[in-house]
C-alpha cells in the first residue's frame, strides 16, 4: 500500500520529507506548508464535532527566508515533515558572495551562498579579523543556508 | 457580509451556557437547524469538563437534555443522545434511561440513547438495557442494547485493562472496541468477520472499527462490503466511519447507500452526514439533490451536512454557532 511504501522512503533516509499525522506534530517541530520547509511557532486544535476529529491550525516559520506562514488541516491528514539536517563547516574563505568550507573529513563545499543581512555582516568583519570560523550549514529539501557561525575552539 | 452583520456573529467563546441553549432549543423561533447542531456540540465541551467545572457540566447537560422534551426533529433529539452519550458525564445517565425506555420517542431517539448508555460504560443502566433488549418493539434498538450491554461488560468485566488496542485517532467512544492488536487480523479475515451473520453483533462490530482505525483504501473496500448487510444498525455504523475516516474513496458507496429508495432512514441519514465529514468536492450536488426528500431524518440530515462541509472547507477553526 502507499503506507508501506512512504514508510519505506522514510527509513531509507534519502527522502526530503516524510508524513506524519496532523495532530502528531508539535510546537518547535517542522512541517512543510505550502512547499516550504518550515518551522511551527504556534499550534492549536479545534474542539471535535460529530465524527471525533479536530482542525489543527499551524503557524509556521520558513526556516529560509524567515516568512510566516500558516495552515489549517483536520487533524487525522498527514503532513509533510521536512528532513532537516544541520551540519558545521569550517570557513575557509568568502569569494563572490558564496562560502568556501570545508568539514571534518576534508572535504569541500562552496556552493552555499554567504548569508546577507546581520548575520553576513557581522560573519564578515569576524573572517576579516582573521578568525578561525566554524559555520553551521541548515539543509532541507534541497535547500541550503548559513544560520550561525561561532568561532572554532583552540586545540592548543 | 456586511461589518454589521459581522459585529452579531456568535463567537463560541462568547456565548454563555444560556445561549447555547437557547439556540439548541430554537428558543427564538428562527435558528435554523445547522446553527442548532453547532450549539449542541459546542455545550458537549462544557458537559465533559465535569471534573474541573462541576457545576457548569450539570447545566450543561440539562440544557442538552430540554430537548428531548417537546422537540420536532427526531434527528436533532438524536443527535442529543449521542452527544451525551460521548460527554463521559454520568450526570446523563438517568435521562437517557428514561429516553430508551419512553415508547413516545420515535426509534432512531431510544437506539442512540441506549448506545449513550452503552458508551458511558453506565453499569446502572444494566437492568434497564437488559429490558429494552428483549422488550423494544423495534429490532434497532435490540441490537443497540444487546450491543451496549457488551460494551459495559467488557469495558468492567476485566478484558478492557488486558487488551492492545490501536489507539484510536478519533475522539469518539464507540459502540464497540476495536479487535485487539495481538489478534493479528488481515483485512480478508477482518472483512469475513464483519460480514458473519453467524457472529454476534459485538464481534463484528470489533471487525468494523479494526478496519476504521487500519483506514486504508482496501480497508474501506472490505468495509463498504458491509452495506449488504441485512441490519440496519450495522449498515448506519459502516456510514458512521466512513465519516470518521473522511477518504474520497468511500464516496461513492455512500451516494449509492443514500440513493436507496428502500433503506431504512437511519442508513440514509448516517450515509448524508458522513459525506457532509467527508467534504470533498462532489458531495454538495449530491445532498442538495435530497434537500426535498419525503423523509424528514434524511432532509435534515442533508441541511446539516451541507453545513459541515462548508465548516470543513472553511477557515473557520471551531464547529461554533454563527448568527444566522
């Protein structure tokens, strides 16, 4: 059946999203609306009619651009929940608007754009400085982006 | 709408006890049925909080239980019944013994008051339900006894505290409860099962809700089997989960189950309400179609159905009554 089958994907580990039951999710949790992947601020249940089933009302986050968005869905459908993974980098260098990282096997990445606003700036002035900087990278559904960076702790 | 008629929609939050009430009793003469349905389920939420709200819980199911008194719409008195029924309060126990028990309330009313019974888990109401069961001139509401006296007993007699039960997704008390995990069922097996005549009622209707709660579309298969079926409580039950469930795919059993014109009207009123939850887009022109129909449960179901699908399909987050 399609159960089995999503099941399946899910436990495989290479989907970007998987479902869950509406009124499984939870405040703090992730939840695709409308495409996005986002991340759920508020959540509230209806009391239950005849048949015994609820609307959920979600509002969310986008975890990428930071845009509110909402949904109101019975409570027995299932949701998309994204997969979101968080990774850090260290940062070797800012070039033309992208990072340049790398991880802890060595590997390099230089396909995520620098961040722009506040948290650009301020990663900026800290690589000027001569910082050593580790970046934690966020990824859902094939998306990227910088969300913070801290700087690396000393080894000696 | 117009801000003025805006500023006078009911807000559920807003309406007091006596105002719900007022509009589930149509008090003022021009509530239409809908808005009556929508009062009756919001005072439901008042007479459950009966542990932390004591007083309130009482009145509220006294003001549900008025209806029972002088009302027209049996469909409306129905309804009552069930809805105490679910409240879980044993404040409405004495009532709905009375209700089962009263020859002037027509069958559909006696049936959901003896499954309220049922649904209470109300040992009290033993004897009474032992007595409708044999005595009730109408075969529905034996076979609502027969089923209620079960649920008692199996929710008191021990087997409810050893089983593993697939916690339901749904917030209702049902008739029956599903058959126990551990017994492994396939869906042919479960679907031979329902459809056993042989079977008591009670193991059948533990087939019935396994099936519901597995919620596939082959479970829906196997349960829209169940509509050939001889008892019209059973087929009224089938239509009750496939509201429950609220997949497209029971659609189309269901227009067929309403468009019966010699089914019992219990069957066909559960098959409108439960297109009504299903809410998908090709059921409106199908209960507009019954709006007229000769049968009073089965118009009035359509009136109420209609409604819940414009709630389900709606923005609103609450099932509250409006102003009109």
């Amino acid at each position: 059946s399609d159960e089995e089958h999503t099941f399946e994907t899910a436990d495989a580990g290479s989907s970007a999203t998987y479902p869950m039951q509406c009124s499984a999710l939870r405040k703090n949790g992730f939840v695709v609306i409308k495409s996005r992947p986002c991340k759920i601020v508020d959540m509230s249940t209806s009391k239950t009619g005849k048949h015994g089933h609820a609307k959920v009302h979600l509002v969310a986050i986008d975890i990428f651009t930071g845009k509110k968005l909402e949904d109101l869905s019975p409570s027995t459908h299932n949701m998309e929940v994204p997969v979101v993974k968080r990774n850090e980098y260290q940062l070797l260098d800012i070039d033309d608007g992208f990072l340049s990282l790398m991880n802890m096997d060595g590997d390099t990445k230089d396909d995520v754009k620098a961040p722009e606003g506040e948290l650009g700036d301020s990663l900026q002035t800290a690589f000027d400085e001569g910082k050593d900087l580790m970046v934690t990278i966020i990824s859902a559904m094939g998306e990227e982006a910088a969300i913070s960076f801290k700087e690396a702790a000393r080894t000696d | 709408s117009t801000n003025f008629e805006k500023h006078f929609q009911e807000n559920v939050d807003e309406c007091t006890l006596e105002q719900l009430r007022d509009i589930l009793v149509n008090k003022s003469g021009k509530t239409v049925l809908a808005n009556r349905f929508r009062a009756l389920f919001n005072l439901k939420t008042v007479a459950e909080e009966f542990a932390t709200k004591p007083e309130e819980a009482k009145k509220a199911i006294e003001y549900i239980a008025e209806s029972f008194v002088n009302d027209k719409s049996e469909l409306l008195k129905h309804e009552v019944a069930y809805v105490l029924g679910q409240t879980k309060n044993l404040d409405a126990a004495p009532t709905l013994r009375h209700v089962m028990l009263d020859q002037n309330q027509e069958p559909m009313v006696r049936h959901e008051a003896a499954e309220a019974l049922g649904a209470l888990g109300d040992k009290d109401s033993l004897d009474d339900l032992n007595k409708a069961a044999k005595e009730d001139p109408h075969v529905a509401v034996r076979e609502t006894c027969e089923l209620a006296i079960n649920r008692i007993n199996w929710t008191h007699g021990g087997a409810k505290d050893k089983e593993n039960l697939q916690q339901s997704l749904y917030s209702s008390i049902d008739p029956a409860p599903p058959l126990p995990l551990e017994k492994d069922a396939t869906i042919p097996e479960l679907q031979a099962l329902l459809n056993d005549p042989k079977q008591p009622l009670f193991q059948r209707y533990r087939a019935m809700f396994r099936l519901r709660d597995i919620g596939t579309d082959e479970a829906i298969l196997a349960l829209a089997t169940g509509f050939s079926a001889e008892s019209s409580l059973f087929k009224h039950e089938i239509a009750y989960v496939f509201g429950q469930i609220g997949s497209p795919a029971a659609v189309p059993s269901l227009i067929e189950v309403l468009g019966r014109k010699e089914e019992a009207p219990m069957v066909r009123h559960e098959a409108a309400e439960a297109l009504g939850a299903i809410a998908s887009p090709e059921v409106v022109d199908v209960l507009k179609s019954y709006l007229n129909d000769e049968v009073d449960v089965v118009r009035e179901s359509c009136i109420v159905a209609l409604d819940m699908y414009d709630y389900e399909n709606s923005n609103e987050l609450e099932y509250a009554p409006t102003a009109n």
